[in-house]
C-alpha cells in the first residue's frame, strides 16, 4: 500500500493538470496571460513567417509579446533537451519537423486547442500532443523547357527508366520522404526501389528550394522531390518548372506544433498555439505559400486540392530514427 500510494499522487496530479488543460475557457486564458505578459515561440519556420504570425497574436492580444527563437530542427530539439539537463525551461510553443522526439521524453503537454478541431484526424495527434501547423507535399518536379508533360515521369516508378540516367538531382537529405516511401510499400519493395534509383546516376543538392531554384535554371531537366508550392511560386515569375500530380503516394511532411510540458507562460502558449491553427493565421501563412491541412483554406492553386491528390501523411516519429539517415546515406552511396 505504501508503493501504492505515491503512484496514486502522482496520477491524481497529470489528471488535475490535464484536465486544466482541456477545461480551460478563453477568458480564464487570457486573464492568465495578461500576468505572463510573453510568450516564446521555438520554430523552424521561415523567420518571416513567425513574424507575421506573431504580428496577427499581438494584435489581436496586445497584452503578450511574441518572443521568436528560430532554429533548425535538430538545433530546437538538442537546445530543449539540454535546457532540460540543466534544469532550465524557457520555450513556451515548440514547432518543428522533429518534435516526435520532444514527445517522447515528456517535453510535450497535451492540449485540446479548440481551433484543432476543424483538422481532419490524420493531421494532428489523437492524444492532443501536436498539430500539423504546416504541410510540405513530396512531389517530382522537372523543367517544362527541357521535358514535355508527355515525356514527363507519371510515376515514381517512371524514374527508374533509362531515358533519366544521370538527368535526375535529388536533396542529400530526403530521409523523411525515403522513409516514409519504405513504410508505404513495405521494406523490402521499397528498398528495391531506391537501390534501383540510387543507379540513375543522381546529382546531389541541398535543400529544396536550390533544388528547384537550379532545375528551373536548366542544371538538370527532372528532381526527384521538389516541394510544389515553391514550385508554384516560381512559375508565377515565369520559369518553366512544373511538378507532376500523378504519383502515387503524394507523402506529405507535417510542420507540427506543441505546447511545452513545463512552459512558463503556460497561459500564453495555449494562446499562441490556438491562434496560429485559427483561420486567421492560417490565411496568413496561405498568402506566403504555405500549405495547410485546414479544409476551410484554400488550396494554393486548385492543383493542390488535397481531394485531387494521393496524399498520404509522414509519420513524425520518422525523424527521430537515426537508422534512417545512416541506411539512407549508405543506399545512395552518401559520405
């Protein structure tokens, strides 16, 4: 009994503090916030995409002040984690690809944002750890100057053909969308067909937005993965990229966002992390060219209607296996 009765305590205290999570009103939230006066954001979103975010909270809560710590990643998650170590707490909001990680050592606490409500289910956590704030849809991209839509890959299967030999250029760390291509097909179909691929004579970049920055200039005429919103951007300034709608799957990489287990402006954060799933920021983050996983917004261009495409979403605990990264390396022959 007297092992018991500590169990008992500790149960009886996550029940009290999840419950006040979940039952808190707006009012009782704001008065709350109006004390902390801050709240900070850790995100790996675009600087200028925080900021205007954090302009439309302000506004409409003048009273708490937007504090911004932009970071990778990897860079937010070992910063938590040994904050943590040192007895130290100062994120309020967390946001990044990798959060699954923070999860899993309790850095997360759960919280039912009304405003997550209007998600559809496979785009935030059952349990109210997280949301998707943001998407990243994988999709080949290539040069309409260079490949008709005719001659185009329709498929990630068409890649493998040998008219693509050493035409193709991929991100040097596409681990989440191999990962996941793995997971979709099973093992070992889907390590077929990267070892296949792997042969195609690849040119490697880094990030995606070079990568198709370089594809439009003609450096390569097809990318394996491009993400279609930048895509989209720049044939509205007149290069000839074009992205293909047909591949089955579509992975979709989840931007996901958190509130911190011990946030010390815990008021502020539920604030701030309802906000940026309302509408209003959404909309926000729809006029720079971000996807959102709300049905009441738009599609960026009505190519990108999610009920048109073959979506499927990344599991975010993907990121936090590092076996992933190092057979990744190894199967396309990466130092």
């Amino acid at each position: 009994m007297k092992k018991i009765l500590p169990v008992i305590a500790v149960i009886f205290v996550l029940f009290l503090d999840f419950g006040r999570s979940y039952g808190q009103s707006e009012d009782q939230l704001v008065a709350g916030a109006k004390k902390e006066e801050k709240v900070s954001f850790w995100s790996g979103m675009a600087l200028d995409d925080s900021r205007l975010v954090a302009a439309g909270f302000e506004k409409k809560y003048p009273f708490i002040k937007v504090d911004i710590f932009r970071a990778g990643g990897e860079q937010i998650v070992n910063r938590a984690i040994a904050e943590a170590g040192a007895g130290q707490n100062h994120a309020d909001v967390f946001n990044a690809f990798a959060l699954k990680v923070l999860q899993e050592r309790g850095f997360l606490q759960p919280y039912a944002a009304p405003e997550a409500a209007a998600y559809p289910a496979a785009y935030k956590d059952p349990r109210h750890f997280w949301v998707s704030m943001k998407n990243n849809y994988n999709v080949i991209g290539y040069n309409s100057r260079m490949v008709t839509a005719q001659e185009a890959p329709k498929n990630w299967e068409d890649l493998l053909h040998p008219r693509w030999k050493d035409k193709l250029a991929m991100d040097d760390e596409e681990y989440f969308w191999y990962a996941g291509m793995l997971k979709h097909w099973g093992a070992d179909k889907g390590k077929k067909y990267m070892e296949a691929l792997a042969k195609q004579g690849i040119q490697w970049r880094n990030g995606h937005n070079l990568l198709v920055e370089l594809m439009g200039a003609g450096e390569y005429p097809v990318s394996v993965v491009i993400y279609p919103e930048r895509a989209e951007q720049l044939k509205d300034k007149g290069q000839t990229v074009e992205w293909v709608k047909t591949t089955d799957p579509i992975l979709v990489n989840m931007d996901i966002m958190g509130v911190a287990a011990k946030a010390p402006h815990p008021n502020a954060a539920r604030l701030f992390f309802n906000y940026v799933l309302s509408k209003e920021a959404q909309l926000i983050l729809h006029k720079r060219h971000r996807i959102s996983a709300r049905p009441d917004i738009p599609p960026l261009v009505p190519d990108m209607e999610p009920k048109k495409l073959p979506l499927v979403p990344l599991d975010p605990a993907i990121p936090t296996n590092a076996s992933v990264v190092r057979e990744f390396r190894s199967v396309f022959g990466l130092k």
